[in-house]
C-alpha cells in the first residue's frame, strides 16, 4: 500500500514508529506535513499538492492523520481533501473536530450515556455560587477549554479560590469547564489505547507528589496497568461516540466507575510503547491493511 502520514515532524517518535511499522510490512509510506498541502477545492477533480508535487486521488491508499491541536482548522481540512479524493483516513476529519472542542465531546459522551464527571460549562456566569453548586461545590477543577498538557487546569480547593479562579478566567473572556474533582483517583488516570475497537493498551499515569494532574508534561509517570471489563467498555464506547479509529481515551477511576475526561485523536505512541511494551504502531498498521477500502470512509466531510 500508499501510505500517507499527516505530520508535522518526521522526527517525532510517533512518526518515525508508524513510518517503521509500515515499511517493516512491505508499505511505502510518505510523511507529509499538512501545513505544507494546498488544495484545489473548486475543480470537479479534488487534488492535493504538496510543495511542487500533486497527488492524483489514486495516488494514496490510506492516510494517518496525526494533526496537532495548534493546527486542528488547517489540518482537518486537509484530511477532508483526501476523503473527497476518496482516500481512506484511519480518522475522518469530522471525528478530529469533533474529539478536539472538549464541550462538545463531552455533551456527545452525556448523551451515550458514557459516564464523566459532572460538569458545568460558562462563559460569563452571573451567578458563579450556582456553577460551582452544579458541580457538588469545592473543591473543584477548573479547566481552560483550549488547555493542552495540563495547562488551564486548575484545582480549586475552596469555594472561595474556585469563585477567584472562575472570575480571573472570566476577565479573560475565555471559556471554561467547571468540573466536580473525582478526589479518590489519587492524581492517576488511566491511558486506553483503542484501535479499530478494540483497547490494545492501557497505561496509568501517576501524577508527582503534591500535585493531581497526571500529565508526563507535568512530571508524571506512567506505567503498565490491567483495566476492569467496565473499563474497557467505557473506552471502546468513547471512541465509538467520537467516530474514531485510534484514539486514547482518558479516564478517572472513581467510586462510581469509570470516567471518561477526554478522547484523544492524535495519542502519542511513546509514553504507551514504553509502558507497555507493545508494538502499538503495528497494530495500528495491521489494522489499516484490513480497513484501508473507500467504501470504509464513513462521512466525507459531512456533519
Ligand atoms: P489536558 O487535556 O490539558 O491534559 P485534562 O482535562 O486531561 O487536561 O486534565 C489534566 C490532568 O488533570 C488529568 O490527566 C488528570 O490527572 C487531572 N484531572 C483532570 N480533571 C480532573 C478531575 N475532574 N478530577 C480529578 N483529576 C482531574
């Protein structure tokens, strides 16, 4: 097979593993950075050019969108060419809008009935004793909507720090996420890596001491961790409800069960690789070589 890899950077660990992976398999593979494509939208053919290259639509066979979150507009679009241009994407470009505006994602995951915790949404409340009550009241957590890394979360453990925090937010005119704190996850979440439906690793991540976000960005650790049943459930319907292929999917354990916090579209295979031990590029490229069809292209840009 034609394989495309949407990235940035041909460096990156995750890249050069699905290059591997690929060409291991027999599969000529060719990492294009997105921001670099132009496309011809108007004509009753859709190409793709690429610096002084054009692709004809039968050119690749299958794409991996690896699209940064600095980069989403730009980046979807591009995937959206290619699935006009009939090219089978591992993730379509609706499913990577849709994962990446947390909002949205989350009402999505409310509505399936995926368990999150409970969570408030305000842009300019007037009544921020209400927001927080909605939530079960401090302490609680206060996220940034555009926050990546851990960066934009805040644990608030006051009502009178969570009211301080919301009307700093505020002032900035930025949208946040109000969020009950699940305390007894004991600053770990749990990493599931889901292909093609199916959870192929999993990782729990340990935030450092003194601190509840579990981000390795933030200094955390990860290591290898064997999920429950209602777990792995919980995870395969994430990525069901987000419409995505490879996706990690984030959870709090909790007194109640499983927590969904957020569906990753573009999950870095470093962290997991090394944690677990598995060679999840290849699985991701096995899962390819079966599913790589245009019949398999599910929205084509559409809603
Ligand atoms: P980002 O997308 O920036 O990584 P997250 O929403 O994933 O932000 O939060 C970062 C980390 O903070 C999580 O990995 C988790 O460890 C911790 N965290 C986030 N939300 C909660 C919550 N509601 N209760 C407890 N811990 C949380």
């Amino acid at each position: 097979m034609n394989i495309a890899i949407l990235s940035r950077n041909k460096s990156l660990y995750s890249t050069k593993r699905l290059v591997e992976a690929a060409e291991a398999r027999g599969h000529t593979v060719r990492v294009l950075d997105h921001l670099k494509c132009f496309m011809d939208i108007t004509s009753d053919k859709p190409s793709l050019h690429y610096k002084d290259e054009e692709f004809d639509p039968n050119h690749f066979d299958a794409v991996i969108p690896r699209i940064g979150a600095s980069v989403t507009f730009y980046g979807t679009a591009v995937v959206r060419q290619f699935e006009m241009m009939n090219v089978y994407c591992v993730n379509e470009s609706v499913a990577i809008s849709r994962s990446r505006d947390k909002l949205r994602s989350l009402q999505l995951l409310s509505r399936r009935g995926v368990g999150i915790p409970a969570t408030a949404f305000a842009h300019s409340p007037d009544d921020i004793h209400g927001l927080i009550r909605e939530v079960g009241g401090a302490p609680c957590v206060i996220k940034l909507l555009e926050g990546t890394q851990g960066i934009g979360v805040v644990l608030a453990e006051t009502r009178k720090a969570a009211e301080s925090v919301i009307q700093a937010f505020m002032g900035l005119k930025t949208n946040i996420l109000v969020q009950e704190f699940i305390k007894e996850a004991g600053g770990a979440d749990i990493r599931c890596f889901v292909v093609g439906g199916k959870v192929i690793a999993a990782m729990q991540r340990q935030a450092p001491e003194g601190e509840f976000r579990s981000n390795i960005h933030r200094g955390g650790s990860a290591k290898l961790v064997r999920i429950t049943p209602a777990e792995r459930r919980t995870a395969v319907n994430a990525a069901k409800v987000m419409g995505l292929n490879v996706c990690g999917v984030d959870l709090l354990r909790s007194e109640r069960g499983p927590l969904v916090m957020e569906v990753n579209s573009s999950p870095g295979l470093q962290g997991i690789e090394k944690a677990t031990n598995k060679d999840v590029a290849g699985l991701i490229i096995d899962f390819i070589e079966k599913n790589a069809h245009p019949s398999n292209i599910k929205t084509r840009g559409k809603g």
